[in-house]
C-alpha cells in the first residue's frame, strides 16, 4: 500500500497482484485507488462516521478512465468529505439514491400509484392496472419517470388505435398518475402536459334487429357453459357486461322479483335495481342451483367470473349467420359486440314507446341532463315505469323467438 499524490500517469502504471492493491493519496485523507487482481482499477473514498472507534465505509467513485480521472476523481472526493465532516453518510446516501431511482421507473412506479391511490380512489382499479399492464408498460418499461417524453405516450396510444375509447382511457389514467406522481414530490413536471389526447371514438349506432336478436337469442343456448344464460339475461335487462358476470345470488329477490345491483358494482357508483320480467325469472330459476345457492348465479367451470368473452363471441357469430342463412336472410352479420346489446336493448324500448328518461332509468345511464342540476334534485327512481318497461321488452322477446 503506497502513500503518494495519486496522479492519472500513477494509476496507468499500477499493476494487479495476487491481492487488492490500494494506492492513496498522500493529500486528501482516504481517497485512493483500488486494483483488483484482474487488474480492475478504481478511485475510492474511504471514511468514518463517529470517530476513530467506528467502522470504516468505503463509497467506490467509479472505474479508471470511464470515464474518470485522478484529478476528477479527487474533485468528487473532495465533495464526499465535506459531506463526512457534516455528519452525512455518503454510502447511505448513495443507496436511498438508488433505492428511489428503483422506485420511480415506471413499471415499479404503477405498483406504487396502484397501491397507494388506484385501490383507494378507483373502484374498477383491476381493469385500469390491467390496461396499464398491457399496453403503457411494454411501451415504457422501466424508464423512470422524469425522462418519459410526449412521444413515449403517443406511442402507447399508437397501440391502441383500433380502441379508441381504451386510448382515452390510458390518456386519463397516465395524466392522473403523473399529477399524483407530482404531489408526492417524486416528479416535477408531468409529461402528459400539454400532450395531445386520443380523438373521442366515434359514436356507435349498431343494434341488433329484431331478426339478428331473435337469432342471437336462440343459438345462445349453443354456446358452453353459462355464457348462453348470461347473454340472455343481458338482452332481457340491458345491463353492461361486467355487472351481469358478477350478478349473485345475494342480489335478487325473488318475492320482490327485483335485481338490485350494489352501489359499488355500477359504473356511476348509485345503487341500481332491475326490476325482473317474468322470462327473467324463468333464466335465473332455471339457473345451475338456483335462488336458493350462493355466489355467482352465472359461474365458470371454475367457480370464477366468466372470461374469454372474444373466442365465445366468433362462435356466437358463426351460429347466428348460420342461422340467417338458413332463413335466406343473408350470409355475414355487420359486426356488433356484445356492449352493442344495450343499444338494442334501449332502442327497442323506444320503439315500443318507452320514455327515454325509463329507458335511461333501466340502464342506470347517466345522460347529460342527469348529470347537471335537475339530476341533482330529481330523485325519482321510476321503478314502476321500469317494471312495465322491461315486462313489455320481455314479451317482445318472446315473440320473436317464439318456435
């Protein structure tokens, strides 16, 4: 161990021997060099903390000529020993430096936005984390936040293209998590600002006729499992997709003949109830253990929500164009999907003039004169409406399916 002014020329020199080699600087206290037997060399800082009865800490500068020197290294030494002198740990320091940086790339940073707010705030968070999961992180990775730009999110909504609705979605979400990012002081300025949102998607207009929806019903009974039985109580209530999964057996009653779906599993967050016409009862009766079971009233095979709804749709398809065929009613159906069924649902409503404010009433939506003052203070519930509403929706099916 040689005790002289460490200088570029003296470290080029150096040779590797069987053991560590430390050169140190014969001017700054515990700045020196390291040489490994391989013939690694590196500027190190050596230091105590609480006297010459602690133990000793070393914090490595870094590698001999990548990209620093003996006079750059020195400089940073130099720095790392006034920290010493104030009391500061340069190795603790260096490892919450680190240790943050870890937490603030973006893929861990979803963990902690998912954690912290997403569960909190958010009642459908498991889609939202979902989405996060499979479009924005194999677009981001583990960049860390400050250094994702405007071009790295319209290149997640470039991914999304053929969805616009989950491109505004991802907008909206993104924006949320950097502005959350900023209140926790972990970023300074959001790269959202100022980013172009996805184009709104187009309005849809496709329902099903009364043909298609005739056609629709019958081969339900086609499909495996209770994907049939679920579709079918969808096309009887216009009820979204998710909350027909979930339905329980603890939501319905059967003396009341009433579907009451919990505050929180409605998209609006109020608690909706579906009053049942009598071919729904006969569904649900008619259901694997019927009224008188627990949990799921349309389970998988597993005993878990249904899932797997694109591979179950194609199939549907193929029956139903095989079905209007048979008919000489066409060979291919426009495309449609199944939220496209509470379309059809409130369309037909209407044609069996049904006030739009009942419909809007059977599909617990929330339209634009809901949402401003007059919704505020009209709290009536229509369920009276609602019943006779969905009992004549109910007897339209039945006659268009009727054999």
């Amino acid at each position: 161990m040689s005790t002289n002014k460490v200088t570029t020329r003296m470290v080029d020199m150096a040779r590797p021997q069987r053991k560590d080699v430390f050169l140190w600087d014969s001017e700054l206290a515990g700045f020196g060099v390291r040489v490994t037997p391989g013939g690694t060399k590196s500027y190190i800082f050596q230091y105590r903390l609480g006297g010459r009865g602690s133990a000793s800490r070393r914090y490595t500068i870094g590698r001999h000529r990548s990209p620093w020197t003996a006079q750059t290294a020195r400089t940073k030494a130099g720095r790392l020993a006034k920290q010493v002198t104030k009391g500061r740990d340069p190795v603790a320091k260096r490892r919450e430096r680190r240790r943050k940086e870890a937490e603030l790339r973006f893929d861990a940073y979803v963990d902690t936005f998912t954690e912290r707010y997403l569960k909190h705030r958010w009642k459908d968070w498991e889609r939202i984390r979902a989405m996060l999961d499979n479009y924005a992180i194999p677009v981001v990775g583990s960049t860390k936040l400050s250094d994702i730009k405007r071009a790295d999110l319209a290149a997640i909504y470039r991914r999304l293209d053929n969805t616009p609705s989950v491109a505004r979605a991802m907008h909206a979400t993104l924006r949320k998590m950097f502005n959350w990012a900023m209140s926790q002081d972990d970023l300074k300025h959001s790269p959202a600002k100022g980013a172009e949102a996805p184009a709104p998607p187009k309005p849809r207009t496709r329902y099903l006729s009364d043909s298609e929806l005739a056609c629709a019903w019958t081969k339900s009974f086609r499909l495996p499992g209770n994907y049939g039985a679920l579709f079918r109580i969808m096309m009887l209530t216009g009820q979204r997709r998710g909350e027909a999964v979930g339905l329980d057996w603890s939501e319905l009653s059967r003396s009341r003949k009433e579907w009451v779906l919990p505050a929180e599993r409605t998209k609006n967050g109020f608690m909706h109830v579906v009053p049942l016409s009598e071919p729904a009862i006969a569904l649900l009766d008619g259901a694997v253990g019927g009224a008188t079971s627990s949990g799921l009233v349309f389970p998988s095979t597993c005993g878990t929500p249904l899932s797997g709804f694109s591979k179950i749709k194609l199939l549907w398809d193929r029956e139903i164009v095989n079905a209007l065929r048979s008919r000489g009613e066409g060979t291919v159906v426009a495309p449609w999907r199944l939220h496209d069924l509470r379309r059809t649902v409130a369309t037909g409503m209407q044609a069996r003039k049904v006030p739009r404010e009942v419909v809007e009433a059977v599909l617990n939506h929330v339209s634009a004169l809901r949402g401003t003052i007059v919704g505020v203070y009209q709290c009536y519930e229509y369920r009276d409406e609602k019943r006779a509403a969905l009992r004549k929706w109910g007897r339209h099916i039945a006659t268009i399916t009727a054999a």
